[in-house]
C-alpha cells in the first residue's frame, strides 16, 4: 500500500487541485492532503479557516476510490525542521506531492521522495484570482468544485472577503 502526502493552503480548493488529487489518485491507495497555514483565517491570503477547509476537501474528494486524510498543518517558521513538524502532525506517508520548489527541497534533503504533478490553467485556476474574483462580486463558482462552492455559501464567504478586503487592517484584528 502506498500513501501520499500532498500539501496547500487551499484557500480555497478549487479545480486544479482536484484534478491534481484525480491524478495522485491513480498512484497512491491512500492520500494525506495537508492543510497549510492552518492557523491562519479571516485574512485576504487565507480568508478561510483550517475546519472549513476541511469541509472543503472532504465533501470534494468523498466520490473518489481514495482514503483521505485531511490534517492541518501550523506555519512553522524553520524550515531546517519543516519537514518533521509535518511528519509530526501526519500519519506516515511514502511520497510528497509538490510543485512548490522550497517544500521539494525539504522533503528532498529529508529523503523523502517528491512527485511534481502537473499544473492545470494555472492563469485562472490559482487561489489569488479566485479570491480577487470574490472580493469584486465575479464569477468564481466555474473555478470550484461544487461542494466547494455550497461550503463558502454555508459560511458567507464571499461576504467574509469583501469585509476583510475592504478594510487596511483585515490581517489583523482590530485593537
């Protein structure tokens, strides 16, 4: 049996990561997807909290033949450790799955071997123009699964990030 692990800020999941799980999927029995950033919320980056993430690629991924393991991974801010914060916080896995080329390093230097998978119409399937899309009132639903799109109805999330994009202190609560 083979488990993967695949890691994002998933802010939110949208088409191209789910067609990157689609093609993981064909390689591995079992896969830890790996919510980075897990501390964060309510903030332009990363307006979305590691639970409703969750919601997110959990209600996704439930029509797929693959044990998946959603687990929230906090920033650590050393990356000499990075590797074993994750392995801490995960259960097992043999492969990473990584385009990011410092998380590939870390998992390299650890011995862990890493997968790049392809990257799908990058242009608009990445996270920023999805928010930005939110933010100004655009047609982002094409850009996420559907059970993506209900989550972020179920928690107003698209009014979550036209309130913290609207204000300069949205990174941080207000004192």
């Amino acid at each position: 049996m083979t488990r993967g692990f695949y890691i994002g800020r998933f802010q939110p999941y949208h088409n191209g990561h789910h067609r990157v799980v689609e093609q993981i999927a064909t390689e591995v029995d079992e896969l830890v997807v790996g919510i980075g950033s897990a501390g964060d919320s309510h903030s332009t980056r990363n307006p979305f909290t590691a639970g409703e993430r969750i919601m997110m690629i959990t209600k996704s991924l439930v029509d797929f033949d693959l044990v998946t393991y959603a687990v929230p991974i906090e920033d650590l801010d050393r990356n000499a450790v990075w590797v074993s914060h994750v392995q801490s916080m995960s259960p097992n896995f043999d492969v990473a799955y990584s385009n990011n080329p410092l998380v590939i390093r870390l998992f390299d230097e650890a011995g862990i071997e890493v997968r790049q998978s392809p990257m799908f119409e990058r242009d608009v399937l990445e996270g920023t123009e999805i928010r930005r899309r939110m933010a100004e009132g655009g047609d982002w639903r094409e850009l996420v699964p559907k059970p993506v799109a209900d989550v972020i109805d179920e928690i107003d999330g698209v009014d979550r990030i036209q309130k913290v994009s609207d204000t300069d202190a949205g990174d941080t609560p207000a004192e």
